[in-house]
C-alpha cells in the first residue's frame, strides 16, 4: 500500500521574544501566576508586517532543505490556520507562490489547535489515494493578531511561529512496521462553541475581533478528549503506550500536557515539551515541537511518534508515524 512517509521537517519562530517579566508590565499578572497555571514563561511575537505567510514560507523553506528536494517537486500544499493573511485567498496560495510552485493545488485548513493534525490526515488521504506524491504540511499562526491585550487570562498564553512537514508517498507492507503515517483520528463537536472562539468575522461583525476562552472548561474537555483519541490511536493500531517512542502533545498548557500523560501511564521522559519557550501557537505548535525533536536528535528513524491536539470547535484529533 501507498504510506505518507516523512521527507523533511522545518520551523521558524519570529524574532522578537516577550517574557513574563514584560507581559506583567502590561496587564495585572506576574511570571509567577503565568508558569504555575500554564508553565509557559516566554513567546515569540510576529514583528510589525511579519504575516502569517512569511512564518509558514520561512519554515516551508527549512523543511524543503531538511528534505533535500526542490520546491518544484511539491505537488500539494495543506496550510493549517486560524489567522489567514487575508479573508481570501488562501494563505498557501500566497506560500505556493512564493516558492515558485505553479502546479497541483494549495488551500488552507482551519481547525485552530487540531489544524496541524487536520492538514496531515487531509494531505496523508491525497497520497493514499494517489492524488499526491510530495505534499506540504505548514501550521502557521499569528495568534497576537487576534489578541486582547487587555484581558490577562488569555494574552498571557498565546504566541506566533510556523511549522512544516513535508510528506513522501513510499511504497508499504501495510502493518505497523511500515515508515510513514500509520493512522489518522479526528473529531470535532461544535456544541462547545461558546468554551474558545473569536467574537467576530467577516459575515457576523465585519471585524477580526479578539479571542475569548472559559480555560476551565476547556481544561477539563482537553485532558478528556486527548486521552481518549490516543487511546483509540492504539486500538486502531494493536499498539500500547509503552509501544510510543515519543509524543507530540499541541502545546497549549503543561498542566493538560502532564494529565494527558499521567493518564495513559507515560513517563514525562517521552513527552516532548516546548510549551515553556513558545506559549501556545496554535496550529503551529505541533510541528514546532516536532522540528526540534528531530532536528536535536531525539526522534530517530524508526521511531513511533504520536501526535495530538485540541482546539476550538471543539476539534481534536491524532496521527501515528513511524519515522
């Protein structure tokens, strides 16, 4: 069978980094409140004019390297987002364009936090199908965008960066044993709307409006739902936990990080955590912290990585991959 193995992984993060100490000089909060109720103590912020596209098209660059293929040989670009360059069109497009790419087919994904996921499952069932032979995976955010830097419960959480996959169609046996994505979970349930979400857009303020969030609602559902897609990414797969070299958690607060782990009974030692540096960047924040396991060596060939996430929507999802 026709398996998504990975080519390449790639990152960036923009320059400018906003600590805790700055963020208490600007709303009512201290660094102490922020690492204890989400263990993160710094973010990186776009710069005025950094677009969302300039992060995705600095770490679709990176994973083009990592890969060692050209630009040209992408036959699909899958971006996940929730702050698009504009309303339309695509934020790949205008990545697409960018690197000179002028065939196959490139659209964005919004699934906020599970966009990362979401774009691998849609792009791993492209080359399953055989539509695609070398996709493009990005999670960009400019989530400082769509901030209210007056309300210190959710400021204080959110930051920008970009993270690209690139996926291969390789030949497989089809059992666990293969390289490549092994399976695919996604769910959403739009019930829980009113738990995180943006108060406005296009067809309801004309705005871009702020993000709002009930984090103790969306604490308790996060720990639930991520626990339970893992678990049904093992049944699927005859696997166990102790069978899981690495996982990938979306990196939205190390305190739901930890209970998904405690959960499935896996040791911190396999979690990779880049929580503390980031802060929550959305859809990129899964492949960011793939990237730099890769690239310092803690994920080798061979090795089964799961990941997950959660976002608004509720949406929330897993995918395994052998490396």
């Amino acid at each position: 069978m026709i398996r998504s193995v990975v080519a390449g992984v790639g990152a960036y993060l923009p320059a400018r980094i906003l600590t805790n100490a700055e963020l208490s000089t600007m709303v009512d909060t201290t660094d102490e409140w922020i690492v204890e109720r989400s263990g993160i103590r710094q973010r990186h912020i776009a710069a005025e004019g950094e677009k969302t596209s300039d992060l995705a098209l600095e770490a679709a660059k990176r994973a083009i390297a990592h890969a060692g293929i050209q630009a040209t040989d992408i036959d699909l670009i899958v971006l996940a987002t929730a702050t698009p360059d504009e309303t339309f069109p695509a934020t790949a497009c205008r990545v697409q364009a960018a690197l000179g790419i002028h065939h196959g087919a490139a659209f964005d994904v919004q699934a906020v936090c599970s966009g990362f996921v979401y774009a691998m499952a849609v792009a791993d069932n492209f080359i399953k199908a055989g539509q695609s032979k070398m996709a493009l995976v990005i999670g960009a955010e400019t989530f400082s965008r769509i901030l209210d830097w007056n309300d210190r419960t959710t400021c204080v959480l959110f930051g920008d960066g970009a993270g690209a996959l690139l996926l291969r169609a390789d030949a497989g046996q089809g059992d666990i044993k293969d390289r490549g994505v092994l399976s695919t979970h996604l769910h959403s349930d739009g019930r829980h709307h009113d738990y995180l979400y943006v108060d406005g857009g296009p067809s309801s303020t004309q705005t871009t409006g702020h993000l709002r969030m009930l984090g103790k609602e969306v604490f308790r559902h996060a720990v639930v739902n991520l626990a339970d897609v893992v678990k049904e990414t093992l049944a699927a797969t005859g696997l166990s936990a102790s069978d899981i070299d690495w996982l990938v958690p979306h990196q939205a607060n190390k305190r739901i990080i930890d209970g998904t782990a405690k959960k499935l009974g896996m040791g911190t030692d396999k979690v990779v955590l880049t929580v503390e540096r980031h802060g929550n960047t959305s859809a990129a924040s899964v492949p960011l912290a793939l990237a730099e396991a890769v690239n310092d060596g803690r994920i080798k060939p061979g090795d089964l990585v799961l990941l997950e996430a959660m976002g608004g929507g509720f949406t929330w999802g897993s995918a395994l991959v052998r490396w």
